[in-house]
C-alpha cells in the first residue's frame, strides 16, 4: 500500500512539473505577447500621431491656397479692371485721332 501511495505521490510530482513547465512557458508566452501588444499600440499611436500632423499640415496648406487664391483673384479683377479702362482710353484716342485725321485732311 505504501510503494501504491508513494508512486501516486511520483505521479502527482510529474503532474506538477509537467503543469509548472507548461505554466513556465505560457507566461513566457504571455509575456512575449504582451510586448508585442504594447509596441503595436505604440505603433499605432505613433502612426495616429503621425496621420493628425500631416491632416493639420494638409489643412494649412489648404487655408494657404485659399488665400493666396483670393489674392490671385483680387489681382486679377484689378487687372481686368485696368485693361477695360485702358481699352476705353485706347478707343477714346482712337476716336480724336480720327478726328484730328479729319481735321488735318
């Protein structure tokens, strides 16, 4: 009955180290996944980051344009201004010219 009891006794200490080792190995295992949790997270931080810099850039850049376009168009109206003033003057010289041709002749 004893050498019974004491194989029992060996048998539950092989089931023990059995259990502690593949307990070993599953935090291993754990631990090795919680790394690669946590520097995908930071990952993906870093690239949310990374994305919200370049949309405020993006949105910079834009306003930027918007405004130089306003600018561009301001010049443009004033200069299309100009030219429709210089073609009136131009029409209004070519108008005393032909009459002081008229005159002349």
């Amino acid at each position: 009955r004893l050498t019974g009891q004491q194989q029992e006794i060996n048998n539950l200490m092989q089931r023990k180290n059995a259990v502690a080792e593949e307990n070993a190995r599953l935090k291993n295992e754990f631990s090795t996944l919680n790394q690669k949790f946590k520097d995908k997270s930071q990952e993906l931080k870093d690239t949310k980051e990374c994305a919200q810099k370049k949309e405020e850039q993006n949105r910079l850049v834009i306003k930027n344009l918007e405004e130089e376009n306003k600018g561009l168009n301001t010049c443009c109206a004033d200069l299309l201004n100009d030219l429709e003033k210089l073609r009136k003057q131009e029409a209004q010289w070519k108008t005393e010219k032909s009459g002081n041709d008229a005159r002349i002749k």
